[in-house]
C-alpha cells in the first residue's frame, strides 16, 4: 500500500476508469450547474461509467447498478486496486492474448482478476463496448487499437480514492431507492434510454431488459422520490414517451453525440435532462423568478465581451457554492457584479475604464439614490459654462455640430451635480446615449457609414438620454449589503479575502485586438473629461494612447492569470474565456492547477454581436466560452 500512499501526493481529477455506452462524461456541463448546491447522500442506481460521481466527487454516496461484474469492479478498485493494477500490468495488446482473456469465466476468476480483466476487455475491445449474449458471456470482437491504456495507474489510484466509504451495491434501481432513499438525497438516473432496441444502451452491459413499461414504473418512482423530499435529476433520450411521463417537471432537450451506434447516420442525437425539484426548491424557485426579474432591469448595452447572454450559466456554476461576498474583477459592462447583487451578494465591482466604474457607481455601489426626470432634463439646457471641448476636438467626426454642442451643455451640467450618485447616473446615461446614437456602438471610425436605419439611430440625443435616466432609476435597488465600485487595476486592487472572484479579463488573440479602449475612446473620455490623456492629434478617430494592460500579448496574459491566481488563491475563482485566445484551455488549467486543488471547465457555445474578422465569412465569432472555476 506505500505505492498507493505515494500516488495520492499527486492526486488528479477522478474520472470513469471504463467507456460506457451512453456514458455522461460530454454532458457534465449541462448536468453540474442542475446539482443541488447542498445534499444528504449522492445515490446512482444507473451507475455505468460513473461519470456525474467521478465529477462530484461527493463524500457520502450509495453507488449502485444491476450488473454484478461492473459492481465486483467497483469494489475491487475500491478496496484492492494494487491487485487489479498488478493483473492489469501482465496483459498484453495482442489478438491471442484478447480472446484468450475473453474466453475466461469472471465468476470463476479471483474478484481483482475479474476486476482487471473487465477493465482490459473494455478498453481494448471494440468501440469499448461491454456486451454479452444470451448466457451472459462477453461477446464482442477485439479492437484492434495500436496502444490502448487499459493500465491507467494514476487514473485507477484517483477512482479508488474516489470510491473510499462509499456503499457500492448490486441490485435493481427500485430495490436500492426504496432501501436508500430518503429525504435531502440527491438521486442520479440514467437508466437504458428510449427507444427499446437491439442497440439499446442497456443490452450492452448486461442480459437484462429494460421495457417502456419499465421506464413508466421509473416514472412513479420519481414522483415517489419527489413526495418524500429527494431532489432528482433524470436523463433519457428526447422521446415523446420521456415528454409524456415528466411532463410536470423542467425538461431541457440538449444536443449529444452517440459514440456508440448501430447506425453510422445516427451518431448524433438529442438528450433530455429532467429535472424535479423537491417542494421546497419549487419555492425557492419562485424567489429566484423574482430575482431574474430584477436583473432584467439593467439597462442593455451594446459594450464588447458583455456577458449579459451568459448570466444563467454564471449563476448556475457559482451557485453551487456557500458565499456571500463577491469581486467582479474587469466589471465591464457591469452586468455580472449586478446579477450578483440580485442575488444578494456583497459585490465589489472593479475596472481599468472608468466608464465601466461608473456604471457600477450607480447601479451596483448605489442602493437608494435616483436622478429624478425634472432634474435630468435640466441638464440639457445651455449654459455658459460649457467648454466646447468636444466641438472643437471632435467636429464632424461623430455626431452633428449641434449634438456636439449638446454633449458639451450636459458635460459641464453634469459636473456641477454634487451628490455622487446623482453624478453617476447622469453620467452613465450620457454616455449611454453616446453610444446608441453611434451606428455598431463603437468609436473605431468616423462618419455614419454603417447606418443601418435602427430606431435608436433615429432618436435624438435626448431622448435618449432621457430614456437612458428612467431605465437607470428604475434598476438601483437595495439588497441590504454594502457594495462598492473601484476604479482601478486589478493587480492593484487591495480587497482582503473575499469568497468568490470573477475575472472576466480582455481576451488576448492573434486574430484579433481586446483594445476595449481603441473601440470606446470617446466615451471613456467623457467619463474621465479627458483628464490624464493623450489624445492622438495625428488619429483621424483622435484617439488617445490606451491603458497598458498584459492582457495586450500572449506572455503578457499567461503572467498576469498567474499573479492573480495567486493574489485570490484564497477565494474561490470563476473565470470566463474564450476558446480562440490564449492562453489555451489546457494552459489555464495548468496556471490554476499552481493555486487551486480542484480546477473544472465548462464549455459554453457562444456567438460574438460582433468583431473585426469579418465573421460572417469566417465564423470566428461561433467560439465556446469556458466557464473555469477554481476551489
């Protein structure tokens, strides 16, 4: 046992140690954020390739399924996997040596040979099928794979560390819930999928018979395990039968990959997630309608990298853990520090721009205060102590002579306002308004060549900034905690221990810039009136110099997640990607790996508003977000 001792000083990820057919290890992403943030037992009747438990990980758990040479596996790796590892290293990868192995009776086996030879057989037969025919005898051809690694020993070592304390049983589903089950259980079903056939998942792995009238006394079972307090989540194929039988609980139709197939045709194919909620997570349920409602009421913008179309995923990952403080690192928009708000976290939101500060100033920091409509319409009347700065900088670049003259009225209006709350919404309205009077958003060009006849384009400047004031008034709430917005760099940014950091940074590619500034130059130059800039009178935009940032090159980004992985190694990290930038998904993993024990992605897919890489023709804006978090 030293050598197993020794291997757990470089413990990974536990993961399924056998492929499965109809194995869950492509749909984590989907069925991680739908798990309970907290339970009594895990209970997987439908065990399989244990793929969700591998993922979780959880400390109590009953682990069950119906084939007693999967379970005899189970619990050998458990409980002596330097025997299994020990068979495992005298096969070898040959024809002879397959059927050979194949031809044995694992009944007759001692129980870490029959562990190692199903593990062998599976990983070198065939498309890692596990079949057997009538008699209940392994049938299926050798595979023919050059160096398949049926003696995964670090692998092996994490599953049995995996499997320590945990009651693993061989019964059918119903016996083992109605033993097991009780309430505050978390319940994993993934029974044979729908529809009955001679490629049914279930007939690979046992001689058994899984009927539709089966999957209807399943049915019962849940509604059962609901009424006495389990939360359970149910996987199937998208069949109007699994429509039928939940159609009272949330059904969620993702698209899956069949590795596995009797029809070559038929390797893709739709997978439903069912899940049913215990009455009180229904009510619960209600409060966070609620909530969404509220985050609804942020104001739309139009800002690059905005996550507002991926707030349910942000949530459905970070809800999984106990906090109540938060960072919202690069604040952006603002969207994400907001919706954390919602839900009643103490949000410190931070970002290099102070327009994006600003943002945050009166929406997220700000509890109380509103710019009543009078007031704001006060602010569009001339006054003498206008400056003319944008007129005269920035004539016909833009806007109209008199929207120039307009913006620089409201400008010093707006700086005579003294509450700084007041301040803030007035000024994010303007640049609110700045920004839906330019066509695509941005300050990359000059003119209105890509006019495109919106209705915002239409309005004048202040109707919009009118508008932007009452949407701004109606999204400041109170959620009882004292929240924040800091302008400033995030490697400087003295905060202490909070519980969660979100860090959505610029995204340094090759093909592209993240020069967030470059693109919104005039307004981030309303928000600091131009103070402590330089602006670029040889640009034909009048740009002024950017920030410097390291997220500017590709050594410059890896350094900078290194220095705040470490500065937040106390906190629990939720970072979001894209991925076409660097670093790759494997180097973030590796950057976070220094700092954290437990690191998981969750790709997202995801299409930019729009780019530079004229994606229409190339499709460089269909990318996946990953989720990566850290604990």
């Amino acid at each position: 046992m030293m050598e197993q001792a020794i291997r757990k000083e470089k413990m990974v990820q536990a993961k399924p140690i056998l492929k499965w057919a109809g194995g869950k290890t492509q749909m984590l992403g989907d069925l991680t954020p739908k798990v309970p943030k907290t339970y009594g037992r895990y209970i997987e009747p439908f065990l399989g390739g244990g793929a969700l438990f591998f993922h979780l990980n959880p400390t109590n758990a009953i682990l069950a399924d119906s084939n007693p040479e999967l379970i005899n596996m189970y619990q050998e790796v458990a409980d002596h996997v330097d025997w299994v590892i020990e068979y495992l290293r005298q096969y070898k990868n040959t024809k002879e040596e397959y059927y050979a192995v194949r031809a044995l009776d694992w009944t007759k086996l001692s129980k870490a040979e029959a562990a190692a030879r199903m593990i062998y057989l599976n990983k070198t037969c065939y498309n890692g099928l596990y079949r057997v025919n009538r008699k209940g005898q392994f049938n299926v051809p050798y595979g023919k794979y050059k160096s398949p690694n049926f003696c995964d020993e670090e692998a092996l070592y994490a599953a049995s560390e995996a499997l320590q304390n945990k009651s693993i049983v061989c019964n059918d589903y119903h016996v083992v819930l109605k033993e097991y089950a009780q309430a505050g259980d978390f319940i994993f079903l993934d029974p044979p999928y729908l529809p009955i056939s001679e490629c049914s998942d279930f007939k690979r792995y046992t001689k058994e018979q899984f009927y539709e009238e089966n999957h209807i006394e399943l049915a019962k079972e849940v509604q059962r395990l609901q009424k006495i307090g389990c939360h359970v989540i149910l996987t199937n194929s998208n069949h109007p039968l699994v429509h039928q039988l939940y159609a009272p609980y949330n059904i969620e139709v993702i698209q899956t990959k069949r590795y596995i197939s009797c029809n070559g045709d038929k390797r893709k194919g739709e997978d439903v997630i069912v899940t049913i909620l215990t009455k009180k997570e229904e009510e619960s349920k209600i409060v966070l309608k609620s909530l969404e409602e509220q985050v609804q009421k942020y104001p739309p913008t139009r800002f690059m990298g905005s996550k507002s179309k991926l707030l349910g995923q942000i949530w459905s990952v970070a809800s999984q853990f106990e906090f109540d403080t938060v960072v919202d690192l690069f604040s952006g928009s603002g969207i994400v520090g907001y919706m954390f708000k919602a839900q009643g976290k103490a949000v410190i939101s931070n970002d290099y721009m102070a327009m994006s500060a600003i943002f945050t100033k009166a929406m997220v920091e700000n509890s109380h205060t509103i710019l009543p409509l009078e007031e704001a319409k006060a602010l569009l009347l001339p006054t003498s102590a206008s400056d003319h700065f944008v007129s005269k900088t920035f004539q016909d670049l833009y806007y109209s002579d008199a929207e120039n003259e307009q913006i620089d009225n409201m400008r010093a209006n707006i700086a005579a306002i003294k509450d700084p709350y007041q301040h803030a919404i007035a000024m994010t309205a303007l640049i609110r308004a700045c920004i839906k009077k330019r066509p695509r958003g941005i300050f990359t060009y000059t003119g209105n060549r890509y006019d495109d006849g919106r209705k915002d384009l239409k309005k004048t400047l202040e109707e919009q900034f009118l508008e932007a004031v009452v949407a701004i008034n109606e999204a400041v709430f109170d959620n009882k905690k004292v929240n924040k917005s800091n302008y400033g760099d995030a490697m400087e940014l003295q905060v202490g221990t909070q519980d969660l950091i979100y860090i959505d940074p610029p995204y340094y590619s090759p093909l592209s810039d993240n020069e967030y500034v470059r693109r919104y130059h005039f307004v981030e130059g309303l928000a600091r009136d131009w103070k402590g800039v330089e602006i670029q009178q040889n640009t034909q935009t009048k740009k002024f110099k950017s920030y410097p940032t390291p997220f500017s090159t590709r050594k410059g980004a890896a350094e900078a997640f290194d220095r705040l992985f470490a500065k937040f190694a106390k906190s629990i990290l939720i970072i979001s990607y894209s991925s076409n930038s660097q670093p790759t998904q494997e180097e973030m993993i590796s950057l976070l790996k220094k700092h954290k024990e437990h690191v998981d992605v969750f790709p997202i897919d995801y299409t930019y508003a729009f780019g530079n890489q004229k994606a229409a023709k190339t499709n460089r804006n269909k990318v996946q977000e990953y989720l990566f978090v850290a604990y």
